[in-house]
C-alpha cells in the first residue's frame, strides 16, 4: 500500500498468533532493499527488535510460526529469504529432500519451506510471474505461500489445500491466512484456490490459473 506496513504487519501477526508463537519474522523492501527481521519467541519480542531497525517499507510479509520442521529457532523461523526472493510458507513440503538436490548453495535452517526460496533464486533468470509458477509447480504437499521479490516490488501468493485470502480497499492490499486480520479495514476478499497464483503490486491484483493464464475472480 502507500503506508508503513511494518505496523500493519505486527497487529497481524498479533491477531493469528493462535496459530503458531514458538517464532515469528517479517520481511520488506526498504528503498528497495529486502530486509528480513526474525526471532525465536513470541510477536512482542520481534516487536522490540523492529523497534531498534527503523526500516520504512510499503510492502512486505510476516509469519508467525508453530514448528513442524525443525525445532524452535530464529535460523528456523520464517521468513527465508535466500537471493532476491523472501517467502513465508503454510503447510508440508513433501518432496522437499528431492527438491534439495537441486540446489547447490547450502541451507540454512531445517525447515522444508526454504527450499522454496533457493528453487526461486536459482530461476531468478525467468520473469517475477513465470519463476514464481515454475517453481510452485513442483512443489507436492499442502501451501501456502507468499513470495517477495527484491528489484520489482511485486508479490507473489498461491495456495493448494491451505488457506489464503486477497483484499483490497482504496489504501491497500492485504493476504492472510485468517479472514480475522481483515475486520474492520477490509469488507470483500478473495478466496484464493487450489493451484490458483496472483501478483500483487501497489494497486493492482493479477490472478492467474495453473497454466499461467490469467483469469478473473469475484471478490
């Protein structure tokens, strides 16, 4: 949006934090610049950190994050961020140790999600949208997934069995995972669905199928 997101984020992250405390993270373009900003614990304690990193960002995402793959810590929280791409992910990677072969830099963390990020990175070559749906399309498991890129301040958003919602008002644009993030600001979403991508830029959503074409939604 035009605003400041990193306030945007935390009361998010604040109202879902039900859904997973053992860590939490968000990352943003500052004048371009991915910056990512993560902690083992709770929102209140990435909230004390954010206050030392006086970052101005209109766009990013955040995770907060119950731990299925690897245990407990900052190098395992979300976001992962790896080259030019940052992503939050929901949900179980099953061929993630397949997928891993692919990559030759070495991981970080413990997680099946930053597979993600590196398969991104490594098809950086491909335009934002084309990448994005080239590696989505060989990821088997349940997702959802947001994706920064660094260099075009666009952001990409899929899902397949997990849940994840677009809206929009004259401000700005928001996804989540729970519908509860939007009360009060947003009165129409859209329901992504299965196999379903969208690029979202400042103003401007663009839904596309699995194929890549891009097709129309009713909010």
């Amino acid at each position: 949006g035009k605003e400041d997101c990193i306030p945007q984020l935390l009361h998010a992250l604040k109202i879902v934090e039900y859904r997973g405390y053992d860590s939490a993270g968000i990352s943003c373009l500052d004048h371009g610049k991915l910056i990512t900003i993560k902690t083992k614990g709770k929102i209140a304690k990435l909230e004390t950190l954010l206050q030392h990193h006086p970052y101005h960002a209109t766009i990013g995402i955040g995770h907060t994050r119950w731990a299925t793959h690897g245990k407990p810590s900052t190098r395992n929280a979300h976001p992962h961020t790896y080259g030019h791409w940052s992503i939050i992910h929901n949900g179980i990677i099953e061929n993630a140790h397949i997928l891993k072969q692919e990559c030759p830099e070495p991981f970080s963390s413990q997680t099946d999600s930053e597979v993600i990020a590196h398969l991104l990175e490594k098809n950086n070559h491909l335009r934002g949208i084309d990448c994005f749906r080239k590696v989505i399309s060989q990821l088997q498991g349940t997702y959802a997934i947001a994706g920064l890129h660094e260099g075009e301040e666009s952001m990409y958003v899929a899902k397949y069995k997990n849940p994840l919602y677009i809206a929009q008002n004259n401000e700005s644009i928001m996804i989540s995972s729970d519908l509860a993030v939007f009360y009060g600001k947003f009165y129409s979403y859209y329901c992504l669905e299965d196999h379903e991508i969208a690029m979202i830029q400042e103003n401007s959503i663009t839904f596309y199928n699995q194929q890549g074409k891009s097709i129309s939604k009713q909010s």
